[in-house]
C-alpha cells in the first residue's frame, strides 16, 4: 500500500539506484515493474544512478593459473569492497593461459581466449556483465583467409547508442613482416589498384543480429598497424589504439591513435604531439577527456637512475592542438613500474613488480596501495584495472552464469 501512494517518478528514480541484482528480484514484484526495468531507458538510467553513487574499480589478476578479481573503492585508500564478490566463471581453451580483457563498456567486459599475439579465427570471444551473471559467446566470424600462414588479430568493443547496441570490432593482419619486409619493392607488395591497407581485413558484430558483417578498411590512413600488445581505451564513441606506420622507408616507432566510430562503423585518426610520436605510449581516459601516458626507465651504463611519467590530455575531442599536459612526474633511483590506466581525477595507477599497485597523485607524489593474496614470486600476472559498473546489459540476450556451487551441484546429480 505505501508503494502505491507513491508517486511513479520517484518509485523509478528509487528503482535506478538499487545494485542490479536487486532489480532483477524486483522484475517479478509485477508486469509493470518488468515491462519497466526491461526498457532500454531504464537500463541507461539506472547505469548512470547507480554508478555515480558508487564509483568503483575492478582488478583482475592471474594468481596459481586463476583469474582473480577484486572490487574496490574510488577512494583514497582503495577500499576493498568485500560487498561485491566477482567470480570468473570460465576457462580458457589454452593452457596456462588467461583470458585477454579486451574492454569493458557499460557494465560489459569483453574477454578473447587468444595467445596474447598471433591468433586465429577459433578464438573464443565473450562478452560478459558479472553483475548480473550474463554472458554471450560470439559466433565464429566468416574470415576469408588472407593466405598466409599466421595473421595478427586486433579487438575493439564499444557501445553504439544510436541503435543501443554492442558492437565488437576484429581487425585481421598479415605478419608485420609482410607488411614491411625488409628489402622488396612497395609495389609489388601493395599494387596501386589495391593499397597497401586492403591487406588489413576487417569484420564488425552487433549483438542484435548475431552476426559478423565485412567492413571496409580506408586506404589513406598513415599509421594503422596496431602494436602486438594492443589495448584499446573505448571513450566519445569510439574505440581508441596506438598504431604505427608500416610504410617501408618510414620508422616503424613513429605513431597516432587510430580510432574506429561504433555508432557510423568509420575509421579515423588522431595525430600525436609531436614529441611523443616515436615514444612508449598508453592511450587512457581521464573523465571523458582522451589521455596519453608515456613512462620511461632511465638508465646509464647499466644503472637505474629513476622512472619518469607524463600524462597528457586532449581538452577538445579530436582536435591534436588541444593536448595539454596534465603533469610530469620524475622518480629518481627508483622504478615505480608499469602504469595501467588513469583514475577520473588523473590519478595513474601503476603496478609494481611485486604486483602491489601505486597510485601516482597529481599534486602529492605517490602512494602505495598494496594488494591482498599477492605472490611476490609469481611475476606472471596479468593485471587489469577498469571502472567496475553494474549495469543490466545484456539481460535478455545471451545466457546466465551459474556459481560454482551451483555448477558442482548440478554434477554430483
């Protein structure tokens, strides 16, 4: 009775601020309440509320050969948030090998069980929201073969909200070194009827249709191979590389950021400053701005002598005269790690070799956030730091994740 003298706006606003799996009890309260947690305006309502009174983090690790992660606080501490509990629910095809994250979006973490460099069209990619335990295995794409006996494979996932829907990217390569050979004529290799860039093969999946579409790659970008180590950073529409220009002739360290538009399915490109095109760059996000990390180690005749960062914003989307430095930040006599990605205030979470994490603060150096259940032996890790938003994408498609006590129940049947 009480709820029924409420007013409907304010019953919906209380509804956008409960953790997802609450909303999914309240789905059988009545058909109105399904009818309304189900619409696709509530579900973007509900990631916005809910999220901006909790900011959080996920960590993922690879500890004894088992993906772990843990959730934890936007505060200044990094408080667990013993709350929330994530548990991975699958394994990889490979041995000793985790799953690579290739993005998350929108409360969805899109995983690929590939070998961290060349791959094959076997790959198993998912895309999985952990709040609510939902996950979707993508089809195998329709790849046609560029002939060669390995390829290089590239991943971007992103949220398109024109249509609301999630799309997944796949970029197919030839090994670098067919693209760039060390002596061969660039007109054998790229006939101009053709362009050096027709080489690169590119397929795109929305999860509404379930399948995967051809998509043609332009033949006037400079820097389009993306590096081995790819990661993507998915902000203003579009997913976001660092990429290089695999011209022979030309140095193959001088880079941009190679963007892809989810929402018109348009590739593009974003110039560097010019004093960073040719360095060790991370692309990252601070709020919604673009940002750039470059981190160095310095070192005379053998000697470490410090590590060195620089964060570097675009204030204007798109627009290379509006990266600004954010702050730089020497360290001398110490090697402070391998950053990992920006917080919303520009903090940089780092990663030390004993996985502890640090967070390198704008205005008051650093400090040290260490880590539960490390193994300081174990230096094969693979850590990953991402915003961790409840979110109920992909409630009606795909199919649910049972826990493990569930799983191990059903077997003893």
């Amino acid at each position: 009775m009480a709820v029924q003298l409420l007013p409907d706006e304010l019953i919906i606003e209380i509804l956008s601020m409960l953790p997802a799996k609450s909303l999914l009890r309240c789905r059988s309260v009545c058909k109105c309440w399904l009818n309304l947690i189900s619409s696709t305006k509530f579900k973007l309502m509900h990631l916005h509320n809910f999220n901006q009174l909790n900011p959080r983090y996920f960590v993922r690790r690879l500890l004894e050969a088992e993906e772990c992660y843990d959730v934890i606080f936007d505060d200044e501490d990094f408080t667990f948030d013993d709350a929330t509990q994530i548990e991975f629910p699958f394994d990889p095809i490979r041995i000793n090998l985790c799953f690579r994250i290739v993005g998350c979006c929108n409360g969805v973490v899109c995983l690929c069980d590939d070998d961290g460099y060349y791959t094959s069209t076997s790959d198993i990619v998912i895309l999985w929201n952990p709040s609510i335990r939902r996950k979707l295995t993508l089809t195998l794409p329709e790849f046609d073969s560029i002939e060669l006996e390995e390829t290089f494979v590239v991943l971007g996932f992103g949220y398109d909200k024109m249509s609301d829907d999630y799309k997944v990217v796949r970029l197919t390569y030839p090994p670098r070194s067919s693209i760039r050979p060390p002596q061969a004529s660039v007109h054998f290799l790229f006939p101009p009827m053709f362009g050096k860039n027709k080489l690169v093969h590119v397929e795109v999946y929305t999860v509404k249709t379930g399948v995967w579409r051809k998509v043609m790659f332009p033949d006037n970008l400079r820097c389009f191979y993306i590096h081995y180590n790819w990661s993507q950073t998915f902000s203003n529409g579009c997913v976001h590389w660092i990429a290089s220009d695999p011209t022979p002739g030309v140095s193959f360290s001088h880079r941009s950021i190679m963007t892809f538009d989810i929402t018109t399915e348009l590739f593009g490109e974003i110039e560097l400053p010019e004093f960073l095109a040719e360095e060790s760059l991370r692309v990252s996000v601070v709020g919604e701005s673009l940002a750039l990390i470059h981190s160095s180690d310095l070192n005379f005749d053998g000697l470490k002598s410090g590590s060195t960062y620089m964060v570097m914003v675009m204030k204007e989307y798109k627009n290379p005269a509006s990266w600004t430095m954010l702050y730089y930040r020497h360290y001398a006599e110490v090697d402070l790690g391998k950053p990992l990605r920006l917080r919303n205030n520009g903090d940089m979470i780092v990663e030390l070799e004993n996985m502890d994490l640090i967070m390198i603060n704008n205005n008051e150096g650093y400090y040290v956030y260490v880590c539960r259940d490390c193994v300081e032996e174990d230096f094969d890790c693979r850590t990953y730091v991402d915003r961790y938003e409840e979110s109920l994408a992909l409630l009606d498609v795909g199919d649910s994740v049972p826990n493990k006590e569930a799983m191990e129940a059903l077997m003893m049947n």
